[in-house]
C-alpha cells in the first residue's frame, strides 16, 4: 500500500507560528513596485502625494504658507523661475530680460504664446494689473509687499495718493519694464516668488477674493480640476500650456489632512508616490534610514529653514528684552533635537547654516544657560518667576504637542509657565500673523530664495508687520535695524553685503524677539518608478518636472523566503512546500 504523507502535528504547528510572526511583521520591508525601465520622460499617470495641514489659499498674491505654496506652484507661473533642482534663475513667461547699467531697470520680453487657464492670451498689461493688484491693501492682504517696495511709486500708490505704479511700465503688448528707486540685489528673486504671477485681473475682480481663491485661474502647467475641501485637490495637466513637452504626468493628488504615520503607512503600501519628514515619524524614520531596499530612493539634506518661538514684542510682558532674552536662554535645544533622532539640528541665530551669511561663531548666539536664563528674570523683575499662565500657540498634532511640552518643562524651570494652544495650520496662522492676537508662537520660515534678507528682512523688519498676514510675527521694531537693512539690500559690494546682513542678525540676537530652537534635516522618499524628481533648495517641492515609468512592475520575488509575506505564502502554498 503506498503511503501518502500529510503534514504532521508538529509540521502544521510550525507553519501557524510562521504565519503568527509574519502578521507580526511590517508586511513592506521593501518597495512594491518598480518602472517599466523607460530611459526617457514618458506622458501619463497621476501623481498622489499626501500632506497634514490643510490648504488656505491658492491666490497667488495671498498664499504664503509651504502647503498653499505647493498648489500655487502648479498653477502659476512667473517672469522668471528656479531651473528644476537649482537655486539658478532662468526664464519663464519672459523668454528673457535686460538690467540696466545702474541696476535700476529690468526690461521683460514676454512668450508670444502665454495663455491663462480660460484661454485668453497673457499681455504685457497683465504683468502690470496684477503687481497693482498684489500691491493694493484695499484689496489684497498681500503678505509678500516688502519685496517689492523699491519700485518707484510703492509708497505713493500703497498710500493712494497715485492709482497707478509709476515705476511699471507696459512697453507694448510683450514688454514690461520696471524701475527700482534703487538696485535691488534681490528684485530677480523676487520677481520669481508666487506674489510676482500675472492673473486675469479682470476675472479675480468679478469673482471676488475669496472665490478665486478657491478657483484660480494662472498660466501654469496644471489647472485645479477640483477642491474638496478638508480632504483632497486634483490638478489636472494644463492642454494649454505654453511648453508642448510639458508637464508629463496627466494629474496629482494632494490628499491633505493625514495624519504622519498613516501618510507612511500609505507610502509603504503603494497608495503614495512621494512623502518626506512631515509625512514620517521618528520610528519610521529610523526604520527607514536603516533599510537597504529602499535606500536609493531617500534623499537626508539640511533645510534652509529655521523654528523658533516668536514672542509678541508689543503686548506686555514680552515688551521686557530681559524676560525674552530668559526665555530664550532656557532652552535645551541638545535635549530637544536628540530627543527628536537628531532630525533636527540646533540653532541660536537667525540664518541656517546652509544660508549665506551664516555665522558659525556668532557672537551672543543663543543657546542653554539656566543660570543666565535666571539672571535675565531677575533683571525683568521676575526674580521669583513670572506671574500667570501665557499661551503658546503650536500647529496641532503629535509634533507640535511634542515640542510644546519639552518647552513648558524648560521654562517651568526658570518660573515661566506656558499653556499650550494647538490649533489646525489655517487657524494658526490667522492667529499668530494677526495684529494683538497671539502673545507666544511655535512658528517657522523656510526660505523663499537663497539671501539673508529673505529670513531678517522677512521676520524683523518693521515694513513686514501688517494688521493681518504679518510676517513679522512678533511685531518687532528696531529703527536701527531696518536702517542696516536698508542699506544691505541695495549694497552693490558682495563681502561687505554678507558683513551687514551678520551685524543685523547680532542686533536681532541680542534683542530676542525669537527664541531660536532648530532647523530641519529633511527626509524625502520617493517611490522607485517616479522620476525626474530633484529635492530643490528653493521650492519646499518641486513636483512639476516629474514623470512615471509606467506600466508599474512588481518587485521580483526576494532570494530568502523569509523575506517578506508574499514571497513566504507563496513558498508555503507552492505543490509540495509544506513541512
């Protein structure tokens, strides 16, 4: 009688347990999916990426928050752009353009071929309607205005005593010139920020600000097919656009309002194509830095951006330079970053070090001493600590929870008790770049375009505090700051403009409108079929140049069957693969 073997008790326990530990496991070690091995840029797809925050606008001329960035990026061009990856300008809507011998007039020619979203072709007056539009506090709260104040005629037409800008000037129907009251080392730069796009003035006016806010229409490589708000936006790839090559891919996803660790889990899983630090935990991160399968697809770089606790300098008591410079000095901003996997990096002045002007040996810098924390209370008249409970504004979520509790435990140390605040990203910003609203804020700023006055200017010049929209978010004033300031944006000699933007962060420094915490150490991973993808130094994303290998393939079974559930059931389950 022939024998038919059939697995043993022991045999069958065995497999249960390797099952119960497969469940156990993370089910993607690895990538899933991998291109069809294409050398050159192919159309199609659709793109989905995934953010926590939600979106407050995508009005050129009001957004300024990273996310809203991202959807305004896709939708609008500028005169001048980033080449993708680079911090080098090179031309956009303008094919090219003139500077003067004096610096002080720059001369567009625009592409004869420029089409807005709704079809009607871009002109030269657009250029000219939309800086008026932008630049007009009667009718936008543009937060970006400073950047352009040295054309002739802003004070003029910002205070309406004129209705024109007298320094812009619409040669003929491609030609635009402006004229700066003096050069402006930075004005190209500026011209590239998303505040600098042309829109169809005529249509943002009859659909009113909040409404084409939610429904623009720019010159851009995608048009907004559709917003639900709280929950996803769907770019679609503009048949219009003034490149025939371009874009590549058919659409993108973003998906907003996931949490971190499900933006991951999601990654892993093939839902997301794309995801970077704010989308990955600490534990994730580690797992991550540590796996070899998906180590060609990770890029680490140090972020031009930099964190702090702004404090509100005109609302009693942090109109006390000695109670800010304590609150700034009790900070452990070591512990804070080791406790964070060392993700960020600490700092106690205003530029990164990636940023020019950086100041490795700054004088004064900020750092931890509770013994100078505790003489600055004593010269505040706190010596016995600050009476009250004082709210500190954070973005809701673990992060900010996180790095709000390490702070109220610093500062409880020295007798200065805070009370946290989180609210959504929107509500956060409504509130902390608000005149007289908030008194403490766990706030950020990534930089626009690699300069210094990009951060100092920005954040601490007196020009930059408006009643809403302020990016001087602690409402700080220093005569002699803004007067150095001045002076270093238009100084012509470059090593003399790096010495002038150094004494300004001294100033800045030594008054403390800040307490400087970190900047980041970005993480971004990308899955293995998207290409053309380059992280950029000026852009938080640059999504625009990418393109997917497509049919997607699965990744071949691994070598050890031990590797991963799919290759392992499929051993198990295979004819004769049972014990």
């Amino acid at each position: 009688m022939r024998s038919i073997r059939r697995p043993s008790i022991v045999g069958c326990f065995t497999v249960l347990l390797v099952l119960a530990s497969i469940a156990c496991r993370d089910p993607y070690p690895g990538p899933r999916y991998r291109g069809a091995g294409a050398t050159q840029p192919r159309r199609g797809g659709t793109f989905r990426v995934a953010t926590f925050t939600d979106l407050r606008s995508l009005d050129p001329h009001v957004a300024y928050d990273e996310t809203s960035g991202e959807g305004v990026h896709l939708l609008f061009d500028t005169l001048v752009d980033y080449e993708p990856g680079t911090a080098r300008l090179v031309p956009s809507l303008a094919e090219r353009w003139t500077v003067s011998p004096d610096g002080r007039t720059f001369t567009f020619q625009l592409r004869p071929d420029v089409r807005f979203h709704n079809g009607r072709l871009l002109v030269a007056d657009d250029v000219r309607r939309s800086f008026e539009r932008m630049l007009d506090p009667a009718r936008i709260p543009c937060p970006g205005t400073t950047f352009y104040h040295l054309i002739e005629g802003f004070d003029d037409f910002q205070n309406h005593a004129r209705s024109t800008l007298r320094g812009i000037t619409v040669v003929d129907a491609h030609t635009v010139q402006f004229t700066l009251s003096e050069p402006d080392q930075t004005f190209l730069s500026a011209l590239a920020l998303p505040f600098a796009a042309p829109v169809p003035v005529e249509l943002a006016d009859s659909m009113g600000r909040d409404r084409f806010a939610q429904s623009p229409v720019g010159t851009g490589p995608f048009v907004l097919e559709r917003w639900e708000m709280g929950a996803r936006l769907i770019f679609r790839r503009n048949p219009r656009y003034w490149r025939s090559d371009y874009p590549h891919l058919d659409r993108i996803v973003l998906e907003t309002g996931i949490a971190p660790h499900l933006q991951f889990m999601r990654f892993q899983r093939g839902d997301l194509d794309h995801v970077d630090s704010g989308g990955i935990i600490t534990a994730d991160h580690v797992w991550l830095q540590r796996n070899a399968a998906w180590r060609p697809y990770i890029e680490n770089l140090p972020d031009i951006a930099l964190w702090g606790v702004a404090m509100n300098t005109e609302r009693p008591p942090w109109n006390n330079v000695h109670l800010r410079r304590a609150f700034a000095f009790a900070i452990d901003r070591e512990s804070l970053c080791r406790s964070r996997n060392n993700r960020v990096r600490p700092i106690g002045g205003v530029y990164p070090p990636e940023l020019p002007g950086y100041d490795p040996t700054l004088p004064g810098a900020q750092r931890f001493d509770p013994q100078r924390a505790r003489e600055e209370m004593a010269l505040a008249g706190h010596a016995n600590g600050l009476p009250g409970e004082h709210l500190l504004w954070v973005i809701e979520g673990d992060a900010g929870m996180f790095y709000g509790q390490q702070l109220q435990a610093d500062l409880r140390r020295v007798g200065i008790n805070v009370r946290l605040r989180p609210a959504s990203f929107a509500v956060f910003l409504e509130n902390t770049e608000r005149r007289g609203s908030a008194e403490l804020s766990l706030s950020g700023w990534s930089q626009d375009f690699p300069d210094p006055s990009n951060f100092i200017d920005t954040l601490f010049h007196s020009r930059s505090i408006q009643a809403e929209n302020s990016q001087n978010q602690a409402f700080y004033s220093n005569p002699r700051l803004d007067t150095l300031l001045d002076h270093a944006r238009v100084e012509l000699d470059p090593r003399r403009r790096i010495e002038m933007y150094r004494q300004a962060e001294r100033i800045v420094v030594n008054d403390a409108p800040w307490a400087f915490l970190y900047y980041p150490v970005k993480t971004e991973v990308r899955q293995p079929y998207v290409r053309g993808y380059r992280p950029s130094p000026v852009w938080s994303h640059e999504f625009r140049p990418i393109w997917l290998d497509l049919p997607l393939r699965r990744f071949a079974a691994r070598s050890s069957p031990f590797d991963g559930t799919e290759s392992l059931f499929a051993t198990l389950t295979a004819p004769g693969g049972w014990p």
